[in-house]
C-alpha cells in the first residue's frame, strides 16, 4: 500500500542554522542501555543518569496509523497522517510521524528529518530511504 502524506517539500522544510542534523537518544550512564529521546529512567535498572547520545537516525516501520490531524498551513482542516512506531537501529523504539511517499509495510525502512512548528521548536519525523532520499537503504 502507498500512502502519501503531508509532503516534506517546500514549506515544511526551512533551511534554517539552527535546525537539528542529529537525532538525539538517551544512554543509560550506569548499564548503557540506549532509550527512547523522552526517557527519563532506564528500563532495564532504573537508572535516572541519561545523558544524549546522537542516534543514526534510521529505523524500521513496526506499526502504523492513519489518524486525522490539523495541517499547520491550513487552520482546522484536517489531514490524514500517518503515526508510527519506528524501532530505531539503534535500538529504542519512538512514536512519530512519517511524511512524504510510504509504501507501508512493517519492515520499511525510514530516517529521521525534523520539522519545524510556528513557534520554532523543531521535531523528528521519518521518510521512507530510497532513491530520493540522501541516504540509502542500510545494508546487512
């Protein structure tokens, strides 16, 4: 199934200096576990020391939604997105968007990009990896 959503074209995009490259993950400082960027303790011994640590940014659709959602350059109509769990390479597992061109399906492949609200906090977002993408597919 493709599915397209909200483009990751103009508009979306601002090349703007002070935009993330990097997705950003917590490191368990007492058993090294790696978590999810929200964690605030380690799933594995309760540790709370979580310092950030850059992620690879790329991952694997496990399941996904398509749920209405306001689009930001259109007040109060809405648009279906799709919301997914991504098991980063990594290791942790995040909720988030996808944008751009999907063929769904549980094993594609997907990397971060961040998006920006109007108030100018920057958020990640996954696109699926191919041809249009800077990054290719991982391999192994």
């Amino acid at each position: 199934m493709l599915l397209l959503t909200r483009p990751i074209t103009a508009g979306n995009r601002s090349p703007r200096d002070d935009a993330p490259e990097v997705l950003m993950i917590r490191n368990c400082a007492r058993c090294a576990t790696l978590l999810s960027p929200e964690s605030s303790t380690c799933d594995v011994c309760g540790g709370t020391d979580l310092p950030r640590v850059p992620s690879t940014g790329l991952g694997e659709i496990r399941t996904w939604t398509v749920v209405d959602r306001e689009a930001p350059d259109r007040c109060g109509d809405p648009m279906p997105c799709l919301l997914a769990v991504v098991a980063l390479d990594d290791g942790p597992w995040i909720c988030t968007w996808l944008e751009g061109e999907i063929a769904v399906r549980s094993d594609q492949h997907v990397r971060v990009q961040f998006d920006h609200l109007a108030s100018g906090d920057w958020y990640p977002v996954f696109c699926a990896c191919g041809a249009d993408c800077n990054q290719s597919l991982p391999t192994g």
